[in-house]
C-alpha cells in the first residue's frame, strides 16, 4: 500500500512540476512571440494591432543609419570573432597541453576575469585606458580591441574544456611517425578540437552581438553598432520599426543557435562512436 | 630520480629530460604569448588604472587629472543618495537570484527527470533559444509590455489587480528576471541531470521520504549548479544597465545606469572609476560569501 502511495504522490508532483514547466515556458516565449507580431501591425502605436503590413520592415531597410550600424556590427562581429578565436585557441592550449610555463598561474586568473568582471566596469576601465592614457581617438577599432578583451577568455574557456577530454595519445603516436610539431597540430589536434574551436567562435561572435554597455562606452562618433543604436531608438521613443528590427535582430540568434546545436550534435555523435 | 642514481651509466638522461622539459615550457609561454600580452595591455593595465584614477582630482570637463590626489570620490561612496542606489542594486540583484532560483530549480528538475533523451534534448533547446537571444531585444518586448498600450498592462487593469508598471521598481525586476533566467536553468538542469539517481534510491531504501530524500540528497548533489547559476544571475544583475534604463524611471537608478552616467551627463570620471571599482569588490565579496555559505549550509 505505501508502494501504491507513494507512486500517487510521485505522479502529483510530476503534474506540478510539468505545469509549472509550461508556465516558464510561456513566460519566456510570449514575450517574444507578442513582440514578433506586433513587427506586422499596421499601427503607430505597439499593443493596438491595425492590421497585417510589411511597411516597418521597409521603413527599417531605407533607413541609412540602420543599415550603417548593421554594417559595422557585421564587421566588428566578423574580425573580432576571428582575433578572439585565434588568441583564445592558443591560450586554450597552453593551458591544457603544456604542464608548466613561466606565468601559467598568473595567465590563469587573468584568462577568467574578463568572464566575471561586470561589463559596466569593463567598458569603464577600458574608456579610461583609450582616451586618457594611451591616448587613442575611439572609433571602431576601439570597439573592436574591447569586444576581443572579453570574448577571447569564452573561447580559451570552450576550447580547454575540449582540450580536457581528449587524451593526448594521438598526437604522442603522430609524434612518434615523425611528423613534426607543426603538422601534428594540423592535422591532429586542431581537427579534434574544431567543435570546441568553432563553438567558441560562435559564442564570441553572439557576444559580440549582444554587447550594448561596452560598445557604448568604447565607440567613436558616428560608429556605432546596431544594438547600441536600438537602445537608442527605444529611449527616445517606441515604434513598430523598432519591433521589426528586434525580430531580424532575434532570427539572427536563432540561426546561431541552431549552427552551434549542429556542432554539438556531431561532437556528441563523435563522442558515442569512440565510446562504442 | 633516485631511480636513475643508482646507475651512474646514464647520467646525461637527467640533463637531456631536464633539456626537453624547459624547451617544451618556453613552447607553452610563447604559445600563450599573444593572448598573454593582449590582455595586459586591454585588460590587467586598464584594471589597475581604473584603481588608481579613482583617487584622482576632477577637472572642469569632468575628466581625471593625474598628479594631484583625493580621496574625495570614497569619501562619496557614504552621500545618502549613492547607498540608496548601491543598496537597490545589492537588493534587486539578490532578489533575482532568489527567484530564479526559486522559478529555476523546480524547472531545470523537470527538464532533468523527462525519461525520453529526445524530450529532454527538445525541452533543453526550447531554453538554449532565449539564453541565445539577444538581451535588449528580450527586454524591449517588456518594455511595450508594461506599457500603456502594452499586454501585461491591460490584462492589470481589466482585473483591477495593477496598473502600468512601466519605469518602477517592480517592471525592473521582472526584466532582470526574466533577463537572467536562462543563465540559472542550464547550470541547473547539468547538475541535476548528472546527478547520481542511485544515491536518492538508496536514500529512499533507507526510508527517507520524498521531501527529505530531496533535501538530504539531491539538492546538495546538484549544489555545483546552485553556485554557477547563483553567481551567473548575480553578476549581471548587479552591473544592470539596460533593463533599468529602459524598464525603471528616476526613481529606480541602479548602480550600472548611475556609473554609465558619471562618464556622460554627470561629468565625473574619478568618481564614475570609484564606482566601477565598488561594484567589482561587491560582486566578489559576494561571490566569496556565497561560496563560504554553500559549502557549510548546503
């Protein structure tokens, strides 16, 4: 009879836990999917629908600034996506496959600080440095070298992480056919590593995106990025074009997503294969 | 190494590892080199300026003036008006942990218990979308939200049970919540679903009940995830910046948004440098105690 009970109070708070599940779901999708539709409707004023258009997706197209700030965004993702992945791959590997170095402890710490560190401090720290000690006019470039400073340890994060659960008895055994130290990298351990290498690009690249407090302390006049412009828009007053905007702003997302589902699916696949 | 004391024979083996071992540390160094010196000099060195700008004199445009000292900009730190803002920034940012956590647990435990790989793998991905999301356009839908036109709004006012809440305290919190939720489930759902069931069965064997076998077991086995999702929420939350500025009015200035302004309209970099520096001892003390905490407690 206990048995019996007990299995009733399991299916109880089974039912509680799938409909509190569902709740948060809704919770954090409704928002979204209000947001989305309001991008087709017909009215000046979001939350009054007046009807299906694409007329705010137009107005988002034509308007020059928009599209100068998608520009820079596109390029600061891509070229700070590309330094952060390469410094972030080699940190990544010195810290995994070489046992001790002078400074490792010290590289160590710094390497995570940019992961804790408040973004409001670092886009602080990082106007100082730029305008009153180096000193250096901002402009894209300093845009760039701040969103690098924090995306390279997210990627030295992944790719260690990576790092970790390969053994190194590939790379002994290539070493041991004579192949040097360069072509054993290349042709050993950075195919094995690509998931973790192209999952950290992916995530620098999403960081780099959704940075709105570093961008805004670091940029140059007339070199902003889209999201910091939104923000802008949206203080000064909320429109429709604004909803139209965030729903590419969001299928951005979602594709990034879904290409770093992909890399994980075949790195689990990889990982099964070696298991069985 | 005593090993190879005993044979004398081949005393240059010692000499040669010793050889190879320093080479292949000066091959670690120089590996680690560029992302090494990138990081002191846009990282470690602006750090320690920040520190040391933060006893600077103002100048009339706002800006520091190295060469002569004060202390004025800590002494700042204890005008009513800065702890009012600091303590609303603590507050809020522990608010919101407690709640996400709250909302959380219950939630990643459920994604974690689905029998099916497939269910668990899709109900995962339905959380990795918004974790993926970009932040200020998942705060905006909030913002036309608890506007006067906004869904959240009207459903308030046909019930009579709110009104707007657009730029108060409560629309700030409901943006850092839902903000920061993402960042507590997946830490959660890997500790849960890594956790050894065996040990709650054995519990259960020894006639624990549900709720104690819970409390004993499973929730400290899955405390790694407590701690990783706490300070991720905690973090962000109390660097805020966005979602007070564009869910909280006057009234709801966070310590983000007051720092943000010491570099712009206020005109005060060395106070807007002690500030900064403030809120990065405060989220480490936090950490620290939260670490402390969870290791007696939990």
């Amino acid at each position: 009879m206990s048995v019996q009970q007990g299995t009733a109070h399991r299916k109880w708070v089974d039912r509680v836990l799938s409909v509190n599940g569902w709740f948060v779901f809704g919770f954090l999708y409704l928002p979204i999917l209000i947001l989305v539709i309001y991008s087709f409707s017909d009215d000046r004023i979001v939350g009054i629908w007046g009807g299906f258009t694409w007329k705010w997706y137009d107005r988002m197209f034509s308007n020059p600034e928009m599209m100068k700030a998608l520009a820079n965004t596109v390029k600061v993702g891509v070229v700070q996506t590309v330094f952060a992945t390469v410094l972030g791959t080699m940190a990544g590997i010195a810290l995994d496959r070489y046992r001790k170095w002078l400074g490792k402890q010290a590289f160590d710490v710094i390497l995570y600080l940019p992961v804790i560190i408040p973004e409001v401090t670092m886009g602080a720290m990082l106007l100082i440095w730029f305008t009153q000690v180096l000193p250096i006019d901002l402009s894209i470039y300093t845009i760039i070298l701040g969103h690098i400073a924090f995306s390279t340890s997210f990627v030295a994060i992944v790719v260690r992480a990576r790092l970790a659960n390969l053994d190194d008895s590939l790379e002994e055994a290539a070493m041991d056919l004579y192949a040097n130290r360069w072509v054993t990298f290349r042709r050993i351990t950075l195919p094995l590593i690509m998931p973790g290498v192209l999952g950290g690009g992916l995530l620098a690249l999403t960081l780099s995106f959704d940075d709105v407090i570093i961008t805004e302390f670091v940029q140059g006049p007339g070199a902003t990025l889209l999201p910091v412009y939104v923000f802008g828009l949206i203080r000064r007053q909320v429109t429709p074009e604004i909803n139209a905007v965030s729903t590419l702003m969001l299928a951005v997302s979602m594709v990034l997503v879904f290409i770093s589902l992909g890399f994980q699916a075949r790195t689990g696949a990889g990982k099964a294969n070696k298991e069985a | 190494m005593t090993m190879l004391d005993d044979r004398p024979s081949e005393e240059a083996t010692p000499d040669l590892e010793k050889k190879a071992e320093r080479a292949e540390s000066w091959r670690g160094f120089f590996t680690a080199l560029p992302t090494y010196l990138f990081l002191v000099l846009f990282f470690v060195l602006p750090l320690v300026i920040i520190l040391i700008f933060s006893f600077a004199e103002r100048s009339r445009t706002g800006k520091p003036v190295l060469g002569e000292w004060t202390l004025e900009w800590w002494m700042k730190l204890g005008d009513p008006l800065v702890r009012t803002v600091t303590w609303r920034s603590i507050w809020l940012a522990f608010l919101n942990t407690l709640f996400s956590l709250l909302i959380g647990y219950p939630f990643a435990y459920w994604i974690a218990t689905r029998k099916r790989a497939m269910t668990r793998n899709f109900l995962l991905v339905l959380v990795l979308i918004p974790f993926w999301s970009n932040f200020l356009v998942r705060t905006y839908a909030w913002r036309t939200l608890l506007d006067s036109n906004g869904l959240i709004t009207k459903v308030g006012e046909a019930t009579g049970l709110w009104g707007k809440m657009l730029f108060t305290e409560p629309a700030v919190f409901l943006g850092l919540l839902y903000g920061y939720l993402p960042f507590m489930v997946l830490p959660l759902y890997a500790a849960i679903e890594h956790l050894d069931w065996n040990l709650v069965e054995a519990a259960r064997d020894l006639y624990a009940g549900a709720w104690k076998a819970f409390r004993k077991v499973t929730l400290p086995l899955s405390k790694p995830g407590i701690i990783a999702g706490s300070i991720l929420v905690f973090i962000p939350s109390l660097g805020a910046y966005v979602t007070p500025d564009l869910l909280g009015g006057a009234k709801t200035t966070l310590l983000g948004n007051y720092i943000v302004t010491q570099f712009k309209s206020g005109r005060n970099w060395p106070f807007g440098a002690t500030l900064s520096v403030t809120i990065l001892a405060i989220m480490m003390v936090a950490t620290v105690i939260y670490f402390r905490k969870g290791g007696r407690t939990l």
